[in-house]
C-alpha cells in the first residue's frame, strides 16, 4: 500500500529461548541410474550430497540477506541428513539458536537451497530432475510452547501502591499495563484497586486477596529505595516460599534496558497456593518485568496442583 512504510518486527520485548526448527524438501529424479551416480560421486559436477550440504549452510546464515523481514540471528547448531528411497531424495535439516525469535524460515530455506543445489548439479544428466514437497516438519521454542499449561481459570488482584495516585495528584499507568498483560493471557482479573504507601492497607489487600483464593496477588510500586517505599519490607515476612529465580529474572531483564533495574527491589513467593509479586511503580518497569516472566511464570500453578516441570 502507498504510504505504509516496511518495517521489521520489533522483538525487543522478547525473551531468549532455545529455538528449534525442522524442514525438509524431496528432489525426484527419474532414472535409478542417477540415483547410482549421486552414490558413487560419478556426477560430473562432484560429490552431490556434500557440496549441497554445504550450499544449505550457506544459506542458512545468509536467510536475513535474502528475506527483509527475517532477523539477523545468531545460528548455533546445524544440521542437515538425506534419505535416498528409490527416485526420491529427501533432505532433512534442522537448526538450533537460543534468541528471541524462531529458525523456522531458516529452516526452510536451508532446505531450499540445498534443493536447488542438488537440482542444479544433476541437471547436465538427468532432465527429469524436479524439487517438491519444501515444508516445516517441526519447531519448539517460544510463547508458544509456554503458554500450553495455562490454566484459563486463573484469577488475579492488582493492588498499586502510590501515595500521589491514591490522592489523586497523578494517573495510574503501571497498574493498567499490569491489567493489561493479564489479560493477554487470559487470566481473570477479579480486583483492581490504588492505595497509599501504607503498611496496613498492603497487608489488608493482601488478606482480602487470600481470603478470595485469589490465584495471583500483583502489586505495583514501592519498590525503589525512597523511604516512602515499602512495599517489600511489608510483604516480605509474609511470603512463606520465597522464589529467587523470578526475583533474577525479573531484574536481568531489566537491567538489559536500563542500568538502573539493579536499584529495584521486586519479590516474588508463595502464600499457600497463591502467587505473590511485587513489581515496580513505574510504567515502563512494570510493563517490562511482566514480560521478563510471562506466560512462563504461570507454570507454578501447573506444579502446584501436581503437574511435573518442563
């Protein structure tokens, strides 16, 4: 359309996983005597199956040079086998990366090329030479394989913690992006509500919450180290199961945006069988922690009620 301008899509909010693909693609030949060839490297071209292999891991690295929307990635593990079955040569390659986006597409055009490679060397003998059947087999890695374990029955309370916004002197932003997310997620949000930076109305929500079996208990602000600032010191002798590796993640993401992620002071726990948490009070921090630790951070509810981890 005019006017509407190309651009690639923005994965910066993503998380790095391991990321695999699987493609493949048929070449049909039509003699079996090609096929001979091909095994007992007689083609006049050379060794057919290796210089094609070759040619697929080129272009595997090269995908980003060819398709505009694809994003430079780092390639960590590549492999690509055949299996001969009568005229048909099947090529199977897979590929392996831990970022934030999919190797599917390189995947397939690895398989492609490799395709092509073959098609190109064998022509000069056989002219019945023809690719077919060029598709994704598989691919792990992602939101996707996350999100299989949600319970869509989940509720959620999301308690903001500001003086100025209780008073009404300022506009809750963090606490709706917190909302937000949630929904995106699918998880009920049963209760909304701002109050001030006070040690009793903390622990009052956070008693309203748990009388209500609310499944997650979010609060925002009161994170930082303003005396004002309490929210953990209150929640903390709370928490009976303390759950450090969120508490990491939640501020190794942070801290990839902006250098001061190390001054926050976010929790997380468990109180029985709900899920306790406490996140910054800005919006940009309270946006970027959820998605350090959603959909994985759902999974806890899947161990909770007996499920195994991944």
């Amino acid at each position: 359309m005019e006017g509407k301008q190309n651009k690639m899509k923005d994965i910066t909010s993503k998380i790095s996983t391991l990321r695999i693909a699987t493609a493949s693609a048929k070449v049909f030949v039509s003699s079996l005597g090609t096929i001979e060839a091909i095994k007992n490297n007689q083609v006049p071209k050379g060794n057919v199956l290796e210089m094609s292999r070759a040619a697929g891991l080129l272009g595997i690295k090269k995908t980003p040079l060819i398709l505009p929307d694809c994003h430079p990635i780092p390639i960590e593990s590549t492999k690509i086998d055949y299996t001969i079955d009568n005229l048909s040569i099947t090529i199977h390659v897979c590929v392996k990366t831990i970022y934030k986006t999919g190797v599917e597409v390189e995947a397939m055009h690895g398989a492609s090329i490799v395709a092509l490679n073959i098609y190109d060397m064998l022509k000069p003998i056989d002219k019945g030479v023809y690719i077919s059947d060029i598709k994704l087999e598989n691919k792990k890695g992602g939101k996707s394989q996350y999100n299989k374990d949600i319970d869509s029955s989940l509720s959620a309370s999301v308690v903001v913690c500001s003086d100025s916004i209780s008073a009404g002197k300022k506009q809750d932003f963090a606490g709706k992006a917190i909302v937000s997310e949630l929904e995106t997620h699918k998880v009920n949000v049963i209760d909304y509500v701002v109050i001030p930076d006070n040690e009793n109305d903390i622990k009052t929500q956070l008693q309203k919450a748990l009388a209500e079996k609310i499944d997650l208990i979010i609060y925002t602000g009161g994170t930082g180290l303003s005396k004002t600032d309490i929210t953990p010191e209150t929640l903390t002798p709370l928490i009976e199961r303390r759950i450090p590796g969120v508490e990491e993640a939640m501020r190794s993401y942070g801290q990839n945006r902006t250098p001061y992620a190390m001054l926050s002071r976010s929790l997380a726990g468990l109180i029985g069988d709900s899920l306790v948490l406490s996140l910054p009070g800005s919006t940009g921090g309270a946006k970027e922690t959820m998605q350090s630790i959603f959909p994985s951070i759902l999974h806890v509810f899947h161990i909770i009620q007996g499920g195994k981890r991944h």
